[in-house]
C-alpha cells in the first residue's frame, strides 16, 4: 500500500506527465518560431530518409501508439488512418497511400478513400523498408536460415537450462548498441535483398551476401533503382551501395583512403541522383557531408565544424538548403555545444586549379540555429526532414517528456512571443 509520502511525489509526476506542451513559441535563443504538430503522447514523424509526405505536399504522416495518423499541414488537423499494431514503412511518392507492415504481410491503406489491400507475406524473418518511386516495388531483406539476429532489437537473457544455439550461429548477450553491433556484424548471417511486386505480391531475391544487409531506400525518381548499406561498425565496413531491381550494376558508392575514416547515414536528394552522406577524416575528428551525383560520378564535400554535426541531416528539393538534428556529447562527434536543430545554406568554394571533374568539389555549410535541443535526451534521434514547401523543418523530440512531432520555422519570426 503506497503511504502518502510515497503517494505524493508519484501524483505530480503523474500531473507533470499528462501537462501538454505549448503549441507554440519563439525560442528564445534562435528566434525562430516552433510549433507542435501532434496531439498524442508518443507519437513520431518517421525516421529522416523515409518520405512522410503525400504526393500533394499537404499531408504529414505520422505514427502513434495506436497506428498511423495523417495531419493536413495547414490547419494541423489530424486522423488516424491505420488502427492497431503495425510498422509504418512510408508515403507514397505516386498515390495518397501508406504502406506499413502487419503480421508479417506488407499492406496500403489509401489516405483519402479508406481501402486497404494486402500486398503479400514477407519471407521468413524478412522485413521492408522502402517503397519506389511508382509504387510498384516494395524492397527488403531477409536472413537465411536460424543464426541468432541483435538487429534493431535487444535480447532477453537466455534461461540457465536454454540449449546452446546451433555452432555458427550464436551471439552473447550484448551489453550496449556497440557490442551489438560487433557482434551482429562479426555473425556474418547469409541475408537476402528482395523486391516484393505491390499488384502480385511476388518476391524476387535480387542479392545475396553474408554482409549485414540494411537501411535500404530506393531513388524517390528511378523506380529500378535502390540503395543499401552494408551495416555495423562504421570503419569496418564499406557502407553505401547501390543496385539495380534486377540484379544487376551493384555498385559502391564511396572507397575509404583514410585508417578510421567512416561514413553512413545516407538518403537520396529528391532529384533521386544525388547521394548524401555523413563523411568523417578520421571518426571523430573532421566533419563532411558528402554529396555523390550517380549518374556523373561527381562529388562534393560540404565541411563541418564540431558542434554542427548531425546525427542525421536533409535537403530541400534543389539543394539550397540543408538541415541536421545536432547532437549531445555521447554522440561521436563528441560535441560540446551541439544540442540545436540547425539550417545549414551550402557553400562552394572556389575552384581556382585545373578543371578535373575527378576531384572533390569542396564546399562548407554556413549554420543558423533553429532549436535549443538542451532539453531533448537523444536517446530518441530527432530526425529531422523538410516540409515540401520548404517553409518548416519536422522534428521529433522528448523535449517536455513524451515524444510528439514539432517544427521550425525556416523563416526568423517577426517578433518574439511566448508559449501558447
């Protein structure tokens, strides 16, 4: 039975718990205007290089802890759409669909008219992360046979009379993200990279490896063309690839020259040619982001400074524009100062050597601070993502206690107010 001095401090936790956040304020540190998008205590704009936007650039979709809802940008007026447990994959480019995994079947549910179709069940202990440019092709991967996957997910502890895992196959209890990482990496699983037909429901395996096969995303414009990472450890890898939908012109997309170097987080331009990425000279120490042009084979290199590295960053349609979600100081940038929403406006310098189109372009991005993330625990990344309209950056935090969707305007407000 709990004593009212125990009862007390649980009753305004509780209080402080279910105290909605503003609706919006200027922050007073950047002087940009920031808005709640969300209503509802847990809920999460999708993960940076996953497209939560309809085709007409006037919707949000979003995840809830109980489906999948879709906010009209405009008046911020929001409705479920998908009720009950599933995995949100992401918005049609082509169609005002969702499409979203559900007791291991991909399914789409039509925003507008309500209709839902089943697509087709997932190979065994398969998953899918990414729709094409037409809508035609879902892709995901699959791992091989029973050895023992940390992939995204943490364990129980395996019971004292629990049988040994099958020789090859077994992995220790990790204890932290790192050590699952090594070991999820080092299991050298066999895994499969598959297409799956949205009007047939076929899957076809494209590729085979015994890399850790992930984060696969096709070009928001080629519909034949995907990209892929090779995960884990960043300076262990060759990270970024891509391939075509039949098999065929696997290629990768940088080359390390440099002990340590590493590079990750990528995700298409909406041109769908142009690649960007995370590009650290060493891990740790030099900040790029990377941009790489698949059709010319041309690349850029936008430089940094410590406290303007982001977990994740993206680009306006054109590439005038750049936005990043920063980090706290556990990240590996190890950034003192670095717990802002920023804007970043690219910049290249001056080419004055001979013209070779085999060189890196290299360029800088010129910050603007957004949002004082000091608030936020980056346990949740904020992945951050442009409005179509170029007018908003979207963000998920933690900053009042729950996880709801927030943004920030481009545009410096006119004058300062508080929260409302």
């Amino acid at each position: 039975m709990l004593t009212p001095r125990l009862l007390l401090p649980l009753l305004a936790c509780v209080a402080l718990c279910a105290a909605e956040p503003p609706e919006s304020w200027v922050d007073p540190d950047t002087g940009h205007r920031v808005v709640r998008l969300t209503k509802e205590p847990g809920s999460a704009s999708l993960y940076f290089n996953q497209n939560g936007y309809t085709p007409d650039g006037k919707r949000l979709v979003y995840t809830t802890p109980n489906g999948i809802s879709v906010l009209d940008l405009a008046t911020r007026q929001a409705r479920q759409v998908v009720q009950g447990r599933v995995r949100l994959i992401e918005a049609g480019r082509k169609t005002p669909r969702v499409f979203y995994i559900r007791d291991g079947a991909a399914y789409w549910a039509n925003i507008d008219t309500g209709e839902t179709r089943k697509i087709g069940q997932l190979p065994r202990r398969g998953s899918v992360s990414t729709v094409n440019a037409d809508e035609t092709l879902l892709a995901g991967t699959y791992i091989e046979g029973d050895g023992q996957d940390y992939n995204n997910r943490r364990p129980p502890a395996p019971a004292a009379s629990a049988a040994p895992a099958a020789q090859g196959h077994s992995l220790d209890q990790p204890r932290n993200k790192g050590q699952m990482m090594e070991q999820r990496w080092a299991a050298r699983l066999p895994m499969g990279l598959f297409t799956l037909n949205v009007l047939t429901g076929e899957v076809k395996t494209i590729h085979r490896a015994n890399d850790w096969l992930n984060h696969l995303l096709f070009s928001p414009t080629d519909p034949g063309l995907v990209m892929f990472c090779h995960e884990g450890p960043w300076h262990k890898v060759d990270r970024i690839w891509t391939i075509r939908t039949d098999g065929s012109r696997l290629t990768k997309i940088h080359t390390r020259t440099m002990a340590m170097e590493i590079f990750g987080h990528e995700f298409w331009g909406a041109d769908g040619k142009t690649i960007y990425y995370d590009l650290q000279t060493p891990r740790g120490e030099d900040f790029w982001l990377a941009a790489y042009n698949v059709d010319s084979g041309r690349r850029t290199w936008y430089h940094l400074q410590r406290n303007e590295w982001s977990i994740h960053f993206n680009v306006t349609p054109g590439g005038a524009l750049l936005c990043g979600d920063g980090g706290d100081p556990g990240q590996v940038a190890k950034a003192p100062d670095g717990r802002w929403i920023y804007l970043f406006r690219p910049e290249l310098l001056p080419d004055r050597g001979l013209p070779d189109p085999s060189l890196v372009q290299p360029g800088v991005l010129r910050s603007e601070k957004l949002v004082n993330m000091a608030k936020h625990q980056y346990r949740l990344e904020p992945n951050v993502s442009f409005t179509p309209d170029r007018k908003w950056v979207v963000f998920r935090s933690n900053m009042f206690g729950a996880t709801y969707v927030f943004a920030a305007e481009v545009a410096r407000a006119s004058a300062a107010s508080g929260p409302r």
